[in-house]
C-alpha cells in the first residue's frame, strides 16, 4: 500500500503543520524546516539569540562552550526558538488534545482482588509494629 502524500506532494509519513505543509519526511527526518519553507505570517517574530544570551543560557545549564562554538549554538539555538514560536502562533482552536499521537487504548486488567490479604501475617513478622504501621529507626534527626 503507497503511503499518502502530503499537501504540498511528499510521500511517505512525517509531520505536518496547520496548512498540511510536510515539516519532515522519512527522506529528512532530521531536517527542520525553515522560515522559506512557510511563511508563517506576522504573529510569529524572529528570534535570534546574540552571543552574551548564548553564553548566558550555556551558564546556567552548566555547560562549558568555547567562543568558537557561540556562533554556531547562537544560530541553533535560534532556529529552534523558532521552531517553537511557529507552532506557537498556529491555530489550534476545535483541536481535541490528545494524550498519545496513535489512537490506541491501554488495555486493562479487570479491577478484582487476585491475592490474599496477608497483612496480619505479614506484621507478625516484623520487628515492631503499632496500629498497622511498620516502625524503623529514625534515620534523619
């Protein structure tokens, strides 16, 4: 069975936006769009990121990044805060969440006891027991 194309003509399977415009395909599953791809419209701003933010958020997640290498998480780091703010400003009123992408059910067991109850049995056993309650030594003053 052929896969379906998407709107704009590629095949196969991926993810796609609001106006059915292929973001990725099984050919470029890595691949993220750019802003020349869909111009998204005048809700989404560019986000780019200077080198003193760049190095900022590379302090606070404790990363170590050499002044060779802020120009190119500048522009990575940017692209993906524009991927975010593309999905952002789509629509998505009248869209139902969902809590899985496939539309599959968990598939449950009936809710009856299969075991014993051997609580008595159990505290029985243990060292010191009052009210139900297992008592241990007190670990943290």
């Amino acid at each position: 069975m052929e896969p379906e194309p998407h709107a704009n003509g590629v095949g196969g399977r991926g993810l796609t936006n609001v106006r059915g415009v292929a973001l990725r395909t099984p050919e470029w599953p890595n691949v993220i769009p750019s802003r020349a791809w869909n111009d998204p419209g005048p809700e989404v701003r560019d986000v780019s990121l200077s080198p003193d933010e760049v190095r900022r958020i590379a302090h606070l997640a404790r990363l170590s990044v050499s002044d060779d290498e802020v120009a190119a998480n500048a522009n990575e780091l940017s692209s993906i805060l524009d991927l975010v703010d593309r999905m952002n400003a789509a629509d998505t009123r009248g869209v139902t969440p969902m809590a899985h992408p496939q539309h599959a059910t968990q598939r449950l067991r009936p809710d009856v006891v299969t075991e014993p109850d051997r609580r008595e049995r159990y505290q029985r056993l243990a060292p010191a027991v009052e009210r139900g309650l297992y008592l241990v030594p007190r670990v943290v003053e």
